[in-house]
C-alpha cells in the first residue's frame, strides 16, 4: 500500500496555521504569573498541543472532508495530487486527533477538557452531517473559540495547573468573540466561490459591505469590553495601552469599509496585528 512522503504530510497539516494558537497559548501563559520555566516541559509540550497537533488535526480534518472541491479548485493541495494517497487524509487526522488527546491527559484534566472540546470543533467543523463551515454564523464561531479561546485558557491552565482564574477565562471568551469578526474578513477572499459552492458565508448572506460593517463591529465590542475591565480591575495602563491598540485599529477600519474586498488583506496584515498586540497586552496586565 503507497504511503505519503513526510513532506505531503507536512504541507497537509499546515504549518502556517498554527501561530494564531500557539500565540493565544502563549497569552495563556503569560496571564497565569507563573514563569515559564518553573513548568518548562508542560509549557512545550502545551505549545506542541495547541499548534502541531490539535490546529493540525484541523487542517487535515479539513482538507479530508474538502478534498472533491479541492480537486475542481486547488488541484495540487495534497490529496486531491495524490501526494496523500487513498484514504491516508483520514487516517492521519484519525492519528493526530488520539496524539492530541494524549498529550492533552498527560497536562491535566482541564487541559484534557479543553482539548476535546476542540476536536469535537474540529470535526463537527469541516464533517458531515453538520459540516459547520457551510454557514459563518457557526464555522467562524467555532475557528475562533479553537484559535484564540481555547489555547488561551489551555496555556492558563497548563501553568496553574488548575481551572484559571475567572478574570482570565473572562478575556479569553472576549477575544474569541472578537475574533469572529477577523474569520469574516477571511472569507472576503472566497466570496465568488463561495456562492457558487452554496457556502452560507457572512458575506454570501450579509453582502461585502454590510459583512465588512459586522466585522468591525464585532472585533470592536470586547475590545471596548476588555478596556472597561482592565480599568475596573485597576490596570490603567494596560487599559490605556488596549485603547490605543483599539484607535489604531478603527483608523485601519476606515480603509477597510471603504473597498472591504480589497482591503480585506491588507486589514489582516495590519489591525490583526493590533488585535493580537492587545491580547499579550491583556495577558500581561493579569500577572499577579
């Protein structure tokens, strides 16, 4: 039976991808206080969990349940090339999914929680019968619950290596919810496929316009929420600095609803940025 070469493999899981969790598990660890090299080795191995392994058996989950679109539109990906033979998509994201939950048992019983929470995202995300990427109220609810959410509170979790304290779970929800609105702008790329495809993304159902609109909206309101609270929970600075983040940012909106399908990738590269800027903020003013 041919088997894959590590390269194909590899390119499956997608490398790429996996900042966005491994930087949230990163403010995880940094919100607990606890220094990273007093539990260096769950540390690694939580950052092994959040990206190569759980972010990856994403991407191969995905790319599985995709491959007959991928081989009318991305012909070279991986599976539908050959390069990942027969039925190997399913096996390796079979495979990644019991690496996950491995390593996750092996960091504690919150961590293991957390992580079967989201494989079941994971799945549910790409497979039938719910297959939530058909429609953005879901999909992009559920990659960012997995990509921002989730590796935070695991990261959190890790290091305490109990249940995190509410404040932190609190930022970890908001940033979540903020980051729906940064999945919309990614779908901005698909949008003629999307139609064609019968794909009920934000855009497909809302319009560009109005999509970008709910974006900014969305992306906006924790962050309005986050600045509230650190001032509350008597960090001013950390406030001041997250507002600052957060102006930056509407300047950036401003160009983005005036040609949101153009500017979509240029937003991504520059109030993302921001965006995450201000969620190491935020963890950084929980220590202690």
């Amino acid at each position: 039976m041919q088997t894959p070469k590590p390269a194909a493999v590899l390119e499956l899981l997608k490398p790429i991808t996996w900042f966005a969790p491994m930087w949230a598990f990163a403010c995880g660890i940094v919100s607990s206080g606890v220094s990273p090299l007093s539990r260096w080795s769950f540390a690694l191995a939580g950052v092994v969990l959040a990206g190569p392994l759980v972010c990856a058996t994403s991407q191969a989950v995905n790319d599985w349940y995709d491959r007959h679109v991928d081989a009318i539109n991305e012909p070279n990906r991986p599976i539908p090339s050959g390069r990942i033979p027969g039925r190997w998509g399913f096996y390796i994201a079979c495979l990644w999914t019991v690496l996950s939950l491995a390593v996750a048992a092996a960091l504690g019983l919150w961590v293991f929680a957390a992580a079967v929470l989201g494989l079941v995202l994971a799945w549910i995300y790409s497979a039938p019968p719910l297959r939530l990427k058909q429609n953005g109220w879901w999909g992009n609810s559920a990659v960012a619950l997995c990509y921002e959410g989730l590796p935070w509170f695991t990261g959190a979790a890790v290091m305490a290596a109990s249940l995190p304290d509410w404040r932190i779970i609190a930022l970890a929800l908001l940033y979540s919810f903020g980051a729906h609105g940064i999945m919309t702008l990614n779908d901005f790329k698909s949008v003629d496929g999307d139609r064609r495809m019968g794909v009920l993304s934000l855009p497909v159902q809302l319009g560009v316009n109005e999509a970008a609109r709910f974006a900014c909206y969305v992306m906006a309101a924790p962050q309005f929420v986050v600045v509230g609270l650190l001032a509350y929970w008597e960090r001013p600075v950390y406030a001041a600095i997250v507002a600052a983040l957060l102006a930056g940012q509407f300047a950036l909106m401003r160009r983005l609803l005036a040609h949101p399908r153009e500017q979509a990738p240029f937003y991504n590269a520059t109030g993302t940025t921001l965006y995450v800027l201000g969620m190491l903020v935020s963890a950084f003013a929980m220590r202690g």
